[in-house]
C-alpha cells in the first residue's frame, strides 16, 4: 500500500497495488457533526470491478467497526449477512 494523503485526524488517502491494472483507491474524512464523529468512506475501482460484493464486504465491515467503537450489536457471521444483504446489493 502506498499512502497517498494523510492529514490527521481527518483524512487519509490510501493506494494499493492490483496486478491487472490501476491501482485500488479508499478515502476516508472525518469530520465532527452534532457532536458525533462521521466517516466518510470511498472506494474508486475499475467499471468492470465487482461493485455489489466490495459494498456488501465494506459494510459488514464497517457494521463491525460501528459494533466496537458504541459497543453496539455486532452483524452477524459474513455467511448469514451475505445471505440477508447479498440479494439487495446484486438488484
């Protein structure tokens, strides 16, 4: 991975290498609203890139994060919540 900016606490910029082209790409900002801290997350990939399956993998994991950081619930296993989330991400 290469970083390509970094700013704390608020932005980070990070570049990784794929071997069939372009490189993969996630930006993450954080800034302060009512008091909470928001995320915002994006990950750049290629037209032709499995999009359904980085967003479904990108919220179980972010569900996964959320759960640590309020102590709240965490998803459930990746096999039960892709049964659940996959249709809705694939239409």
């Amino acid at each position: 991975m290469t970083i390509e900016v970094c700013d704390p606490p608020h932005r980070l910029v990070v570049l990784w290498p794929q071997a069939d082209g372009e490189p993969g790409r996630i930006d993450l900002d954080l800034r302060e609203e009512g008091g909470r801290t928001v995320l915002r997350f994006v990950q750049l990939f290629p037209a032709e890139a499995a999009a359904a399956d980085y967003a479904g993998g990108w919220h179980w994991y972010l569900d996964e994060l959320d759960a640590v950081g309020t102590g709240g619930p965490a998803p459930a296993d990746w096999d039960t919540f892709w049964a659940a989330a996959g249709p809705g991400y694939r239409t």
